[in-house]
C-alpha cells in the first residue's frame, strides 16, 4: 500500500462521537466533550498519540421552536440535486421469485388479495369479529437498503462546499426515506445527526449540518470506523457508506484500513479546492465500491446515481 500524500497529525486523544439525544421542546440535542464522552476509539484502535489544537467539544441544540430555518440557498440546492437523482431501488432479495422483493405475511392494508389463511386464523381465534388489522396477506417487501452518509465539515470544506454537502446529504435523506439512513459529520470528531431510530426531517437535517462549525482536522478514519459499528446495528442486504468529502485525511490513522471493514463505500469526492483524488480512490477501491468526482453541485445528482447505480 503505498504511503499517503500527507502525513496525518497524530491526536492526543481518542476521538469523540457525539450523539444525538432527545432535548427540550421536542428537540434535538447533540453534546459531548473530551471528559465523560462517548469514546468508541479506545475499543476500535482508531486514535494514535501525539498531540492536536482541537479542544474536542460541541454543544449544538436544534429545537422545534428554536425559530432556525435551513439556508434558502442551500434548500435551492438540495431540491435541484433531488430533481435530478435517479436513485434505483434497493437490490431485491435473492428469494425472492416474482415481483419486487421477499414474500412476507403482513396485515392487510389494501396492496395485496391473497391471504395467509393460517396466520389469518391464528387472528380469528382471539378476534371472532374481525377488521382489517386481523386480515394477514402475503405481500413481497422491497430490501431496504441501510446507507450511512458520512459529511466531512472540517476546516477545509468550509463556505461553498459544507453548503454542497448539507444540498446534498438533504436530497438524499429525502430520497432514502423508505431505507434504513444515518448521518454522520465528522472532523478530527464526529457527530451522529439521524438515525433510523431517532431520523431528522430533511430541513432539520440541513439546519444541523450547517450549524455545525466547519473548522478543525479532517479524520477520515473514525466516521468510516463508526459507520462498520452503525450497519452492524441493522444489518441489510445491501449496505453501504457513501463518504462526501474533499479526502484531505490530516488527522488520525489511515483511512484506507477502516475502509477495508466496511461491505461497501463510494465516495463522493469534492475537487472544488484542495483535495486529495489519490486517496478517494484508494478508499474506493479498498471499499469495494466506486470514486465519483464533482466541481459544483449540479454535478451531484448525476454522480450520485452513478454510484448507486451498481
């Protein structure tokens, strides 16, 4: 493996994940710090001595009620990116014979006619007078594909291009809604913004992102590190990473290794300014999926599809 363009500083403490938790007003809170953090590195051997000027807290608050509305330009964005996506379906299941997916017995909700008699009785014995609820019909489920966008906000994705990203990641989130997503940004540390269990409307979702502070070290192998341990929490047929970022790895060990624990990772490389196409494609390459290049954001939508696309 050859040796990486730069050499990344080595970082006085493991990384920090912020998570996400249920704040006031119905809100979102996503806080952390260097003293009582969650620190998944010391388990997962991403960190490395030395020494770094990250001070390794966040404290970002995002209520109902907060009064904050995403960037209008970048909603401009993210709705011309999501007009042109053409992202296909989740790979259907391998036993599945006809149709669009694996067939299931589920309740009845209008969508199919051939009944599960058995599990249909089985409803019958403790309901006598039925309703629809009490109907089983077997219908074939679309796989749901479980994807982790992981956003690179650090130092230099700052101004146009973190306003690409959070475009971007909010035209995704909205053409994933019926997969399994999460969102990580990440710097020298991460934060997880939505999850499948705990998911951010796409306005929110692009309020949170550009709230986030676009400063620091870029740490390319821990969001790839946490994203393995997100996918192994709802395992899919087809799972998959995709990493948006300008690739400029200066902080941590290399990346190239965390990408070889992941079932797949494209990455969306952006060459607007500084950037780093040697190792996106050695990422991609070791991730098992493809390397997509893009200048401005109108050349998102076809890049994206191209990635999913395979």
């Amino acid at each position: 493996m050859r040796p990486l363009r730069r050499r990344p500083k080595a970082l006085d403490a493991e990384p920090t994940l912020f998570e996400a938790a249920r704040g006031g007003a119905g809100g979102t809170v996503v806080t952390g710090g260097r003293e009582g953090a969650t620190r998944p590195g010391a388990a997962r051997g991403v960190g490395a001595p030395g020494v770094t000027d990250e001070d390794g807290r966040l404290e970002l608050a995002l209520t109902d009620g907060d009064g904050a509305e995403p960037d209008p330009e970048v909603l401009r964005r993210a709705q011309q990116i999501a007009s042109r996506l053409t992202l296909p379906r989740a790979r259907r299941s391998p036993t599945a014979r006809r149709g669009s997916g694996t067939l299931a017995s589920v309740r009845y909700r209008g969508g199919s006619d051939d009944i599960d008699l058995d599990a249909t009785l089985d409803q019958l014995v403790e309901h006598p007078v039925p309703d629809e609820d009490d109907i089983i019909v077997r219908e074939r489920l679309t796989t749901r594909r479980s994807v982790v966008l992981a956003v690179d906000i650090s130092g230099s994705m700052k101004g146009e291009r973190v306003r690409t990203a959070a475009a971007t990641v909010g035209a995704l989130a909205g053409e994933l809604e019926r997969d399994t997503l999460t969102v990580l940004a990440f710097w020298s540390d991460a934060a997880v913004l939505s999850t499948p269990l705990r998911p951010l409307p796409v306005g929110r979702l692009i309020t949170a992102l550009l709230r986030l502070p676009a400063r620091g070290l870029t740490n390319i192998a821990f969001p790839l590190t946490e994203a393995r341990s997100q996918l192994a929490r709802i395992p899919a047929r087809d799972s998959r990473v995709l990493l948006l970022s300008d690739c400029v790895h200066n902080a941590g060990p290399d990346p190239r290794l965390a990408a070889v624990g992941l079932p797949r990772l494209d990455v969306l490389c952006d060459t607007s300014g500084e950037h780093d196409i040697d190792l996106a494609r050695d990422l991609a390459r070791m991730g098992r999926g493809r390397l997509a290049a893009v200048h401005t954001f109108r050349q998102v939508a076809p890049a994206v599809s191209g990635l999913f696309s395979s």
